[in-house]
C-alpha cells in the first residue's frame, strides 16, 4: 500500500484511480453503455457528435489501410514488372497489340464481319431449336459443325474486339460476349 494515501493503485501501473484493473472503483460505470462507452452514468448511448467522430476515425483508418495496401501493390508490381522474365512477355505483347490494333478494329467493325455476325447470332439464338423440331438424327452432325464454326466466330470476335478497341476489355460488353460465346458450348 501507498504509504501516503493508503490506496494500493501505485503498484497496479498507470490506471485511474476509478478503473483499476478495468472494475469500476467509483461511482462511474467502466464502458458498459449501449455504443461502447461514453454515455451519461444511467446507460444512455453517447453523444451523435461522439458516434459520428468514431466512424469518422474508423473510415480514416480504413481508407489509410487501402491506400498503403495500393501502394504495396504498386511497389510490388513496379519490381516485378521490371524483372526480364515479366518484362520481355509484356514487352511482346504490348507491341503485338499495337500492330495488330488497327487491323483488328477495321475487321470487327467492317459491315461484312458485321452481317455475318449478326447472321450467326440469329443462329446462335434459335439453331438449337430449328435443329430439334425440323431434323433427323443423322443432321445433328451438321448442326454440330455449324455450332463450332459459330463458337470460333464469337471468340475471334471477343479476342479481336479486346486487340481493337481500348476500353473493350473487362467491360460489361466483354462480359456479355464472353457469357454468350460460353454458352454456346452447352449446344
């Protein structure tokens, strides 16, 4: 015990002389109000001005987290992008993309390639069924082929639109198509 006061709270470290060892020692209450602490004595919740603070702190600490997080990422992948083995593929790629770019865009956008897509995609969409209500079973070999002819058209047309056009890879129309040329493979 403190030979001054009495009290043994100098030998139980730096707490309050209310909340030695985390038990309310006085007449506070010890962070049991609803909102984690804060409130009056009668378990009111806290102040909206102390809610908000919190929240505020918590979104800082979040959007400090990511934005080191990004630039781990980036640190990371400007060593790696760096390396001959990642440099020399992407090297190859960016310049094959840039060769092919114009030609790849003057394809899928030339009205030829357009009215023959369009063309197989009425097929793609109502095939199947022409092929069960109006054939025998030995036309099915047929319909096959024609069906593999269409999934090779629609994937041409993905690859080349991803070469062509700068925007067009992970957007929604790369996944439409992507989900459409998929699901010619259950045909």
């Amino acid at each position: 015990k403190d030979s001054a006061t009495g009290s043994s709270a100098s030998r139980r470290g730096s707490a309050p002389p209310s909340q030695v060892g985390g038990i309310a020692t006085g007449g506070e209450k010890s962070g049991g109000t609803r909102g984690g602490g804060g409130g009056s004595a009668n378990g009111d919740p806290p102040p909206i001005s102390q809610t908000a603070s919190r929240y505020t702190n918590r979104t800082q600490e979040v959007s400090w987290r990511i934005s080191a997080w990004r630039t781990q990422a980036g640190q990371f992948w400007d060593r790696v992008s760096t390396h001959p083995l990642v440099r020399w593929p992407l090297d190859s790629w960016l310049a094959f993309k840039r060769r092919s770019a114009p030609w790849c865009l003057r394809t899928i956008e030339g009205p030829g390639f357009q009215c023959t897509m369009f063309l197989i995609t009425v097929y793609a969409l109502v095939g199947d069924d022409i092929r069960v209500a109006s054939s025998q079973k030995p036309a099915d070999v047929t319909f096959n082929i024609i069906t593999i002819v269409t999934l090779g058209l629609f994937t041409f047309e993905l690859i080349a639109s991803c070469i062509g056009k700068d925007d067009y890879f992970l957007s929604f129309f790369f996944f439409l198509d992507l989900i459409a040329t998929m699901s010619l493979i259950l045909d």
